[in-house]
C-alpha cells in the first residue's frame, strides 16, 4: 500500500488507538480491505470507523 505521508493523518483517538484519516477515498478502501497492515514490524489491524458505533446516549 503506496500512501504518501502527506495524504494521510494519523491523531490520537478515544476509545480507539488512533484514527487515520485519508485524504483519497481509494487509499481508504484499499487500507481497510487489507485489513491489517504491517509498519515497521508491527502489525496494525484496520477497521471502519463508524460514527454509530461510538455514539452515547444521555
């Protein structure tokens, strides 16, 4: 997977680890179909974010 650093974000993120954000919607769909992916020996496993999934109710 060829993501220039320049067109991705990587932030902190509650409750996750950290959130990817990229600026191409293919870069996104090619990541999360992998769905895992491989930086410097460490595996990272990549799921959608989906706002439903980290709603609160009051």
């Amino acid at each position: 997977l060829c993501v220039p650093p320049h067109q991705l974000r990587v932030t902190a993120h509650y409750p996750e680890d950290f959130l990817v954000i990229f600026t191409q919607p293919a870069h996104h769909a090619n990541v999360v179909h992998c769905g895992t992916l491989r930086v410097d020996n460490a595996n990272f496993t990549i799921l959608p974010w989906r706002e439903d999934g980290h709603a609160g109710f009051a």
